[in-house]
C-alpha cells in the first residue's frame, strides 16, 4: 500500500511540482495551503510523513509541528520542513519542536525524495536481539517501539527512539557525535553534529525527572554522550 504524504504549501505551483514528483514515485499524497487545514486533513486521515512549510497563513509551520507532536497519533510521523530561511538557528528551532528533518529553499526534487525515503525508512520499528531493555526505571521495547519510565508510556518520535535505544543498548560507552550519526543516521545522515545535541535535549525533556542533571542520559564533556551503566537489561 503507497504511504500517504501530507503536503503543508502556500504556494501553488511548488506544491504542483512536489505532488507531481512524489506520485510519480508511488506516493499518495494530499495538499493543504494553511496550518488550521493541515491538521484538520491529519485528523482526518492521518498520513505518513508531512512535508511541512514555516511561512504559512494562519499557524505557521513551528505551530503546526508543535499541535501534531501533542497528539499520540502523531509522535512518531516523521516531519520534514521546507524553509527558505537557512541559518542554523532555524534549523535547530525546527528540531526543537519535534521536527525530524530541514530542507532550505531553493531545492531539488531528488533531494526532497531522497529525504522522504529516508525519513520514512528510519520510521521502521528497529530490529534488535532481544525486544525489551530495562535500565532502571527506563524501558525500551523495540517490539512494541514504546518506552515508558516507571510505567509511564514516553511518546518519542521515530529518530529520538533509535537514539536512545542505541545509547541504552550499549551503557557505560561513550559516543561522540559524529559516531552517533554513523550509527543511528548512517547513510541517511541528514542532520549537523550540533544537531545531535537537539535530540539528546528532546529525549531527556521526555525521560529524565531533572532534565539539566539527566541521570539516564549523561554528558561527557569535549566527547559526547553515554548511557549510565547502572540497572540491568531483564
């Protein structure tokens, strides 16, 4: 069955040159020119990926990404922003509120699809050995892809769950970031070092009961990060 995209576009012909690319990629794909349309296309028929635009009437595209992430359905839609503004601050606000990956304008269609593609690859549940890891309070399990801390459930997007799981699958090591890209993103890699930074704060915000003194997640200075080595893997 074609995955569904949900395009988030106020102008026309950008959003008639997308469309006519990814369905001849095999995509099924519904259009909406403003944010309040947008999320009330997703309630109604929730799509697999949104290609998502800031500057829109109405609620911007910040917003938009912000209300899906509320809602459980959502966590996990991969989100892709198209932006014309390019500085990285923008990249990293576009992150911090639940993006998954950022496309500057101008581009081009390979690209976009070469990032659609991807996102919705890494979307897949991870595949590993045993399907539960406890640390501690933290559970992480891949057969379910549902994490829960002291049994309550953690809504985490696609790439913040691989991430995690990465680091609780391997505690007490420490990984700097590039190591984490090649690991978590490998030959996706679409996002900066400093990037990586944005998901580690995601997930602590969602999982640690003191975010600025994680006691899951740690910072190791002038290397990168490492899951406590405390609690055991039942």
């Amino acid at each position: 069955m074609p995955k569904k995209l949900l395009i988030v576009e106020d102008d026309n012909d950008l959003i008639k040159l997308l469309r006519y690319n990814l369905e001849r990629e095999g995509f099924k794909v519904a259009q909406a020119t403003d944010g309040s349309v947008a999320l009330a296309e997703a309630r109604r028929d929730p799509p697999d990926l949104v290609i998502l635009d800031l500057m829109l009437p109405g609620l911007d595209g910040l917003e938009v990404c912000r209300q899906l992430r509320r809602v459980d359905r959502f966590v996990r839609t991969p989100v892709l922003i198209l932006s014309a503004r390019n500085e990285e601050s923008d990249r990293v606000v576009g992150l911090e509120v639940g993006a998954d990956d950022y496309v500057t304008k101008p581009f081009s269609m390979r690209e976009v699809i070469a990032r659609v593609r991807g996102l919705l690859r890494r979307n897949e549940p991870v595949r590993s050995q045993g399907s539960r890891l406890q640390r501690g309070n933290l559970v992480v399990d891949t057969a379910g892809h549902s994490v829960s801390v002291a049994g309550r459930l953690v809504g985490l997007t696609a790439l913040e769950f691989r991430l995690l799981h990465h680091l609780a699958l391997h505690p007490g090591i420490v990984f700097s970031r590039e190591q984490l890209l090649d690991r978590v993103w490998s030959n996706d890699r679409i996002v900066t070092p400093r990037s990586v930074d944005v998901y580690i704060r995601r997930i602590r915000e969602k999982i640690e009961a003191e975010p600025h003194q994680p006691g899951y997640v740690q910072t190791v200075h002038g290397v990168g990060y490492r899951f406590a080595a405390n609690g055991e893997e039942s």
